[in-house]
C-alpha cells in the first residue's frame, strides 16, 4: 500500500489531477460567461492562435540547440506565464476580445513552451517505466476533469463573477507550474 502511495503522491501525477481538476470546473465558466459573447472570427482566432503557436513553437525545438538553450530558462518562462495570467484580469476589464486574444497567445506561446520543456524532465525522470506513469498520468488528468466537472454538475460550485474566474485560472497556473518545478528539480 505505501509503495502504491508513494506512486500516486508525484508531483507530476499530482500536477495532472490538479489541471484536469480546474479544466473541469473552469471551462463551462469560460464557454457561459466569456466565449458565447465573442464574435465566431474573435473566437477563431484565438483558436488558430491556440493551435499554430504550439506548432511553430514545436518546430523551432526540433534543434536540439534552441531546446537546451531555452530549457535553461524554465522557471522563467513559468514566472512569465503566471505574470501574463495576472495581466489578463486587467486586460478583461478593457477590452473582452483583446483578453480572449492574448490569453490564446499566452496558452500557445507559454503554456505550450513549459509542456515541451518538461518533456524533457519526463524522459529522465519516468524513463525507465514510461508506458505505466503515460498511463497514471491521463489518469490523474481525468480523474481531476471528472471531480471538477462533477462539483458543477451536482450543483456544488457555481461562478457567476468572471474575475473570480480569472482569479482561479491563476491559481491553476501557479499551482500546476509550481509542482511541474518541483518534479524538474527534484530530477535533477
């Protein structure tokens, strides 16, 4: 039984459950209180944003070179991510479609960049039992998607205040970065 919970209690695992966990609370939020008032091109574009960001990223990692040189700055492009979450709360207040653009931007460029370069730290750390922490990796992520969604669905949350949205979808980032940063140290 010990041996199961120490399996269970990685920060990695851990850092699944907790974003499948605030996916499945926030994202109705997100599609009832934000995205059903955009424009269909606002929203497209923040899908291409969403979607050609990662792959741009993606093939500009393909040189081993520019990976390892970005790799050094991890903790930083995390520190950025939080910061440009933080930033969104003002920019929601101005403008709703420039807020949807930039937090699309800022899941591309960021969000995708930290996934990529903790890639990396997965290899070393899981690499000699891959198949089996894939596996207890999606799911920890579902498990967290259902109890999130599970809460909303029961009745047991309910947001009706977008800042209050946006205030949690921080605390996600922070909470998922920061174990993602504990799992990078602690393979070091």
């Amino acid at each position: 039984m010990k041996n199961l919970l120490r399996t269970w209690v990685d920060p990695y695992l851990v850092s699944g459950f907790i974003s499948g966990f605030f996916i499945g609370l926030l994202n109705p939020f997100f599609i009832t209180l934000i995205l059903s008032h955009l424009d269909v091109r606002v929203l497209s574009l923040g899908t291409f944003l969403l979607s050609g960001l990662p792959f741009l990223l993606g093939v500009l990692f393909e040189s081993k070179r520019i990976f390892q040189q970005v790799s050094k700055y991890l903790p930083l492009i995390m520190l950025a991510e939080i910061i440009g979450f933080v930033m969104l709360i003002f920019l929601y207040q101005l403008n709703v479609p420039t807020y949807y653009i930039a937090s699309m931007a800022i899941c591309g460029v960021f969000s995708t960049t930290v996934t990529y370069l903790m890639q990396k730290v997965r290899d070393k750390r899981y690499k000699n039992d891959r198949a089996a922490f894939e596996r207890r990796f999606l799911m920890s992520d579902g498990l967290g998607y259902l109890v999130g969604s599970l809460l909303i669905f029961i009745g047991l949350i309910n947001i009706t205040n977008v800042i209050i949205l946006l205030i949690l979808s921080i605390i996600h980032v922070v909470l998922v970065d920061g174990l993602c940063f504990i799992a990078a140290r602690t393979s070091a």
